[in-house]
C-alpha cells in the first residue's frame, strides 16, 4: 500500500464514521449543529477525550503487562493452561474495557 492509498482509506473511514456521528449529533441537538456550536461545548469534548485516552492509555499498558505475564509463564511444555488466563484478561481490557469481559450494561 502506499502513503497515498492508506490516505485514501484513512479519508474514505472518517467519511463514513464522520457521517454517522453527524447524523447522530443532528437529531440529538435538534438539527443546524452550524448554529450551535460553541467553545464551551468544544471544550467538554476536548476533556472527554483526554478521558477516554487517559483511560485507553492505562487499559493498554495493563493489557500489555497480562501478555508479558503469559509470556513469562509460557514453559518448555508450551502448556497453554499457564498463559491462557492472562491472554484472555488482555483479550477482555481491549475488547470490553475490563478483565471480566463483560459489557458495563450487561454487569
């Protein structure tokens, strides 16, 4: 691929998820979000974000230490029981945002 093709594919996503947001965002605001927007709402979206990657942050580095574990307890046996534990914790903080691997609405 290259850096013009990815570009292409980078612009065709956010085309896509960029629509749909803004749809959304249009029936929950009642419509004419160019008549609406403003630096206070800019900056509540600016703190959600630095939430969501402070949390995102700390999910991938504690992800990142369950696989290290699973490497670690990986034995000349290769036996999967001893890692299993710990790949399937990483698997559950990248997927649902917790070790369980529940959804917050389904707890």
């Amino acid at each position: 691929m290259t850096p013009r093709e990815h570009f292409k594919v980078i612009c065709s996503w956010f085309e896509y998820v960029g629509w749909k947001k803004y749809e959304k965002g249009q029936v929950e605001h009642s419509g004419k979000l160019w008549k609406k927007a403003t630096l206070k709402m800019l900056s509540e979206e600016i703190i959600d974000m630095l939430v969501y990657f402070h949390v995102l942050k700390e999910h991938h580095e504690t992800a990142l230490d369950h696989l290290a574990l699973a490497l670690a307890d990986w034995d000349d046996d290769c036996n999967l029981d001893s890692i299993m534990p710990h790949v399937r914790k990483a698997y559950n903080i990248l997927e649902f945002g917790n070790e369980e691997g529940a959804a917050e609405e389904e707890k």
